[in-house]
C-alpha cells in the first residue's frame, strides 16, 4: 500500500507511474489529497477541543476551592459543550481516515523506472533465453495424452470428485509430483532458503496484508462459515509471518522456501489455454520469499532470477525470462520477471514463475519493519518468486522428452524419481 507522504510529496510522479500500469490515478489522488487536508484540520481542532477542556476542567477545581462557584458553574457547561464538539470532530475525524484508508487500497503499486511501456502480454520484453527448442515427430502427442497413454493423470476423475481443474495423479505421474517438489525445495535449501510448512487457509487480515485482498477476492476460494482463504500461493503464509514485526537488520536478508497446494477460481478462464495441466483450481508449486533492506533489494531480485534460471536448466527446458510490461504486471509488483518454458507438442512458451518485487508495498500493509543501527525503524521490502510451479513445468517434461521407447527423465530428477523413463 502507498503511503500519503508519498503521494503528497511525488504527487504528480505517482499520477505518471502509474498510468504506465494503465491505472488512472489523478482522480483518486485528488480524492486523498482532500480527504487528508479534511483529516489535518480535523486533528488541529480536535487537539485544540481537548487541551482548552483539560484546561477548563483543571480551573473547575480551583474556582470551586475559591468559592467562584457561578464562574464553576460556566467553566462546567463549556467543558460539556467542548466534549459534545470534540466528538463529532473526532466522528469527521474517524470518517476521513476510513475514507482514506478505503482508497489507499485500491491504488495499484508503483512501477520501478526499469518497467517497459505496454498495454499486454504481447508488450513484455524478453531479457534472455536459453535450451534447445526439442523436435518433436509428426506424431508427437500433448501432455493431456501423454498422461492417458501413459496412466500418469486422470482428468475423468477429478470431475468426478470435484470438478474440472482439480487432476488425480497416480502411479508414475504421483511420484513425477513428489519428485518435482522434493527437487525443488531442496535446491532452495542448498541455496540458502529456510524451508517453512505453512498453513493453506488464512484468514482475511493476511490475505489483505499480502495485497489479495480486496484486488483479488473474486480469485480465492472462500470458507464462508469460518471467514476463511484457501491460499493460491504460499507466499500469503510465508509473508505473514512477519506482519506486525519489527526485525533487527542483522537478521536481513530473510530468505524462506515453501512447498504448498494452491487454489485459484480463475473465473473468466476458457478455451485451448486452459486444456489439461494448462490451467488449474489446485496446483502444487514451491515458493521462495525474501525480506530485506530497500537498498538490497534490487539486488536480491537478481539473485532470485538467477537462481530460478538454474533450475529450469537443470530440468533440461528450452527456457525464456520477459520483463514485464506496466500493462501486464500485477497489482502489488513494483516489477516482475516471468519465466516460460517451450511446449513442444503444444508450440507454445507457458509461464511457469513469476519473481517479483513488491519494494516497501506489501511491507506498509504487513507493518513488517527493521531497526537499524540508529535504533530507528524502517519499512522493509519483501520479493516473491515461483520456484516452480508444477503443472506446466510437468506439461513441458512430458511433451519436449517423449520418445518411441517412452518419456525420458532429465538427469537431475533421476535421483528423486526412483526411474530414467516413464513407458
């Protein structure tokens, strides 16, 4: 969440940044700038209502002990009327900084300088790619095949059990699964990440701490009966951890892993895009988070995308890193790098992560803070990354490795899959 220092001091820089996010501001700005100046001048009478009824209050007392009891008597209907005034500024008062608050958390972060111009997908930059576009026969089947060919994953029953979007995997494509994810999370270990088992529902203060609420409440799934969120990353647990913390700055960088089922409606979500492992309701991926100081930040992103790039090569997949434009960036991203692996049988690039910064956003909403060596608090920034999600990336193997004798498995995983070869 912006702060009001920044848009009263950079008023018209935040109208500017953020039409690159195709956001609309100078309304909404106005709107807060009034809106602040209503609650300045509200505190300013309110302050001056209570120090004339203390004073008043303290003259009662000695106009009593002085037998100045009609000068009491006054002093008294004042103090009366006073209070009866200082609570209706004080409503105003209370009113303006829900007003305020209302609006500051529908305004979108602010993107970095580094952030392209563009209204879509179509509008990212690439920044680099790597791997060997496979090629594949003729005959070369999709994923969603592949996994009947194979008896890897059964879409059939998981209507049944549930609905469309929520695949059963079994027997090799079960233990393709928990390869992937003990893969994953031990590579982030190796790479210095703490590993955290967190929770899969939240409830609404963290969902809103992480900016998926109220951006996001159409996209989550809702326990009506207990108010709560099942999670669609693990990033919304992991990050609240450290909501209303301070922490020392010797502590920083915080670096966490964690693996987690996530759960995301995608209401709207139709067509060929959406066929097999392209699109789910329930999806396995391992997440890494960071907190650090606002001057390491940019930094520790780097470090993120580095680290992510590694494990797309280790798995053997044509791979390509897009910056993302200010039209298709998210909400609370200061600025965002996706990775997409090629599908061979599907000829088409599929995301896989997204490694954001979120800068000090995220932190103002969290009130995650760091003391430093002058004993005094700042706002930390706090960075997100996939690590990876699993659907796709399983799509990816299965399609780009299919051969006649079978789907090859990429040297890496060998050791967590048990088998060199599903057939």
């Amino acid at each position: 969440m912006l702060t009001l220092k920044v848009i009263n001091e950079n008023r018209e820089e935040v109208i500017r940044k953020l039409a690159k996010k195709r956001f609309v501001a100078e309304d909404i700005i106005n709107q807060l700038v009034a809106l602040d100046e209503k609650r300045r001048s509200s505190q300013t009478l309110l302050d001056t209502q209570l120090s004339e009824i203390n004073l008043l209050s303290k003259s009662i007392g000695m106009l009593m002990k002085t037998g100045q009891k009609v000068e009491a008597e006054v002093a008294k209907r004042q103090v009366a009327e006073l209070k009866e005034l200082s609570k209706t500024n004080e409503a105003g008062l209370r009113e303006a900084e829900a007003a305020i608050q209302n609006l500051l958390v529908t305004i979108p972060n602010l993107p970095h300088d580094s952030v392209p111009e563009g209204k879509s997908a179509e509008d990212n930059l690439i920044e680099r790619s790597g791997g060997n576009i496979p090629r594949l026969s003729p005959d070369a089947l999709p994923h969603w095949e592949l996994a009947k060919k194979y008896d890897l994953i059964d879409f059939e029953w998981g209507v049944k059990i549930t609905g469309a979007g929520f695949p059963v995997y079994k027997a090799k494509g079960s233990r393709l699964q928990r390869a992937l994810i003990n893969f994953f999370l031990d590579n982030a270990r190796d790479a210095g990440f703490i590993e955290i088992q967190p929770p899969y529902v939240v409830n609404a203060e963290s969902g809103f701490a992480t900016g998926q609420l109220p951006d996001k409440e159409g996209q989550m799934y809702h326990v009506g009966l207990d108010d709560l969120y099942l999670i669609p990353t693990a990033e919304v647990p992991v990050t609240n951890l450290y909501r209303d913390v301070i922490l020392d700055e010797k502590d920083l960088p915080i670096k966490n892993t964690a693996y987690s089922a996530c759960f995301r409606r995608e209401a709207g979500s139709y067509g060929k895009d959406v066929r097999g492992l392209n699109r789910l309701h329930q999806f396995d991926k391992v997440e890494i988070v960071c907190i650090d100081k606002p001057e390491n930040s940019y930094q520790r992103l780097n470090e993120m995308v580095r680290y992510v790039q590694t494990l797309v090569e280790k798995l053997e997949l044509p791979w390509r890193i897009l910056r993302l434009c200010g039209g298709d960036m998210g909400f609370t991203s200061a600025l965002t790098f996706d990775f997409e692996v090629y599908s061979a049988a599907q000829e088409r690039w599929l995301e896989v992560s997204s490694v954001s910064n979120f800068e000090s956003y995220q932190a103002n909403r969290l009130k995650c803070r760091y003391r430093n060596e002058d004993r005094k608090t700042q706002l930390c920034h706090t960075l997100n990354g996939s690590a990876l999600a699993l659907p796709r990336i399983v799509a990816a193997l299965l399609e780009n490795n299919q051969t006649p004798e079978g789907i090859k498995i990429p040297t890496a995983l060998v050791p967590y899959t048990g088998f060199d070869r599903i057939d």
